[in-house]
C-alpha cells in the first residue's frame, strides 16, 4: 500500500482549485464527502476495495452508488437534466454519452485540471484522449480502454492447414478453407445485430480507408465503405453460423467457446470470456492476433469503454477533481490493470508489472493496437443509438446477400438527414 499513499499525497499536494469548475465550489480541505455513480464493473468492483486508502489520505467520504448500464443512463438522463447535485463524479461512456453530456453542459471542463504537471496527461493515449475531449475541452478522464482483436483457434487452424491471417483478404480465405476442411466448423463468428455489429464493423470500415462523416458529411456509401460492409457480410453469410443477425458479442462468443469456430473477432476486453476453463474448449487453444490489414492498412478501433467525470451542478468540484486525479493516477492504473481492465496510460503498458494479467501474446497485441487504433468505433454523435442503428443497415443487408451498395446507399440519405438534424 505506500505505493498508493505515496500517489495520493501528491495528489493532496496538487492545486487547491478546480479552475476550470467556476466559483461556488467548496475547497477540497472543507468537503467532508463527495458522492460517486459508478457502473456495475469489474473496474468498480477492485477500486472499491481501495478507496478507505483515499477517504484516509483525504479526510473525505466517498459514497458509492453502483447500477447496470441501462439503470445508469436512465439516472443520468432525469437527474442531470434536472440539475442535480446528488451526483459529484460520474462513471460515463464516453462514446454512447459523452456528446450528449458536453452538449446538455452536464460535464464539466477538466482541461486545466489534467493539465497538471504532477498528474501527466501526455501519459494517456492519444485516441484515448480524443474520445474524451469535445470541441478542444476534456471532459472526462479516460479509464478503461478496448481495442479489436482476432481470436484465433491454433488447433482448428493446424487441421486446416491455414496460418494465421495478416490481411483481411487472407482472413477471408482462412475462413473459407476452415468452413470447407474442418467438419462442424465455422471459419469465423462475430457480432452480426444490426446496432451491436456497427463497433465491430467499425474496424473493417476504417482498414479500407472509410468513415461514418467527414465534416457533417456522411460517408456510408464511399467505395470504400461498401467494399468495408460487403466484407463483413460476405464473411458471416458464406463462413459464419446461421442466424448471424441475431448475434450480440455473447452468441459470438457462445460459438468460439464451443471450438466450432476457427476466428472470432471482437473487443479485448472480453478475452476472459475466450479462455474460461469453466466456458471454453479453446482455453488452451487460444491465440491472438492484431487486427488484419485492409486496403488502407491496419486500423482497428481503440476507444475509451468508460471515463471518469464531474458533475457541472456538483457543488464538491474540487475534490472531486482529487478523487479522478487518485483513481486515475499512474499507480492507481497500475493496480486496476493488474486486476485485469485495461487501463489507458503508456506507462503501465510499458511496464511488465502491468501486463501480468493478460496473456502475453494479447499484451503484445494490445500495445501494437493501441499504436495505430481509431479513438471511436461508431459515429460521434449525440443521438448514437439512432445513428447506430442507420448505419447498421447495410451490415444486415450484406449478410442477407441483399444488395450493398443500394442499402449503402439508402442509409447515406438517412445518416445524412440525421446529421443535418443534429445541427441545429
């Protein structure tokens, strides 16, 4: 524990103002509590255990609230909306929420708060910082990270005498020769549900050199993009399990388990789901592999999952702004890293200590994603599950052997009218 004392009196060090907050707030040495809204989470679960250590240092109580997802955006959305300041620190989804927080000033701004030299904001990813800044003003600290990632059977690949896979057009063939050589096999699973396939997709989108906009201007129907959906179409309709439509992550996942597919593709996070001995014949199976290339090389998402941020109408800014500065300090990433979620600090991935819960060749992988990744994996929206569920069509069309370029096209007049609505 004096590695975390030791960070969290610098911390306490720190500046006494949260200057970017405006006035009204009560000084940190005078805030006898502060309330934090966390998310059901793994994360959640292993910084409760060391909060005693804050509230010791600090002399504050931190009265933790935990819902799911959907519990969640349901109380943020009445409370904040209202003005609420029985909220201090929120646990938020930068890429779901944060457009719709910055644009409703439900945030507050933490520019010049992460600006502190003590606290090394040039530490974080730079596409983990970008999902946490709008409009040049950071509005949430990034703390947990995920990329995409190949799933691979070693065992169902040696059978088909295939090797693992660099460019998406190998995948594809991969896939093809497993379907055809290895019996009850399917040479690839993945997400296939129209609005849970889209962050998936975003992956092969951006590989072929594509994007959802380009300066308010939709791009869905770009060659590029058709070329991205009919890829990921024709994978799941020619070598994936039947009803892929109806396929969230846990069905994809289902598949993999079952050792009844040679790939899977989805989010890092989720490996444990790969190799749980009590879920998995892959256990020991299992390897992993960086994103292939398309046309424009290699550019998987990595995006921040969930951030840490502020209440506008907080009236405990300030030690707020210390108890993010704490759970998000080189150390605090460190240890949550080692409990297994990944954090979004060069540092800790530099360092050995913070990859000894992953299985090495996925470090690996990680950290060479982490390098080249997209910092969004759906459109940067406010309305996103509208816009997600636009842009999902043609991954449903694709699938369905239906025309591509005509969805693509009918979604590119959807998308667009979308955003011209969202302007004003």
């Amino acid at each position: 524990m004096v590695r975390g004392t030791a960070a969290l009196a610098t911390v306490l060090a720190g500046s006494l103002l949260l200057s970017a907050c405006g006035g009204g707030d009560k000084p940190a040495s005078e805030t006898k509590e502060i309330k934090v809204t966390m998310a059901n989470h793994v994360w959640t679960t292993e910084i409760q255990k060391v909060i005693p250590e804050f509230e010791r240092q600090s002399g504050i109580k931190v009265n933790v609230t935990t819902l799911g997802e959907s519990q969640l955006s349901d109380q943020y959305n009445v409370k904040l909306n209202a003005g609420t300041n029985e909220i201090d620190v929120m646990m938020y989804r930068p890429l779901q929420e944060g457009r719709q927080f910055a644009k409703n000033k439900w945030v507050a701004d933490l520019t010049q708060n992460t600006s502190e030299a003590d606290y090394d904001w040039g530490d974080f990813q730079e596409a983990a910082k970008a999902s946490t800044t709008i409009d040049g003003k950071v509005v949430g600290v990034p703390l947990i990270t995920e990329r995409q990632v190949v799933y691979y059977n070693k065992d169902i690949l040696a059978q088909a005498g295939v090797q693992p896979p660099k460019t998406l057009d190998e995948l594809e063939t991969a896939a093809k020769t497993i379907k055809e050589k290895v019996p009850d096999t399917y040479g690839i699973s993945m997400r296939g549900q129209r609005a849970a396939a889209v962050t998936q997709f975003s992956s092969f989108l951006y590989s072929e050199g594509g994007d959802w906009s380009t300066d308010g201007k939709a791009t869905v129907n770009t060659p590029e993009a058709v070329r991205a959906y009919t890829r990921y179409g024709s994978l799941l309709k020619n070598y994936g399990p039947p009803g892929a439509t109806n396929m969230n992550w846990p069905d994809a996942f289902a598949i993999y388990q079952q050792g009844k597919a040679g790939f899977l593709i989805d989010a890092d996070s989720l490996y444990k789901n790969a190799i749980d001995p009590a879920k998995s014949k892959a256990t020991n199976s299992t390897g992993y592999l960086a994103f292939p290339a398309g046309s424009a090389g290699s550019k998987p998402y990595n995006v921040t999952s969930w951030a840490l941020g502020v209440n506008n109408d907080s009236e405990a800014k300030e030690a707020s702004w210390q108890f993010i500065k704490w759970a998000t300090s080189k150390d605090l990433t460190l240890r949550m890293q080692q409990a297994g979620t990944p954090g979004a600090r060069a540092s800790v991935w530099a360092d050995p200590q913070g990859t000894t819960s992953f299985p090495a060749e996925l470090a690996q992988v990680i950290q060479e994603q982490s390098k080249v990744g997209i910092g969004h994996d759906r459109p940067e929206v406010v309305q996103v599950g509208k816009a997600r569920d636009i842009v999902g069509g043609p991954i449903v069309a694709s699938i369905g052997g239906q025309d591509v370029a005509g969805s693509a096209g009918t979604a590119q007049q959807e998308f667009q009218s979308f955003l011209d609505g969202e302007k004003r």
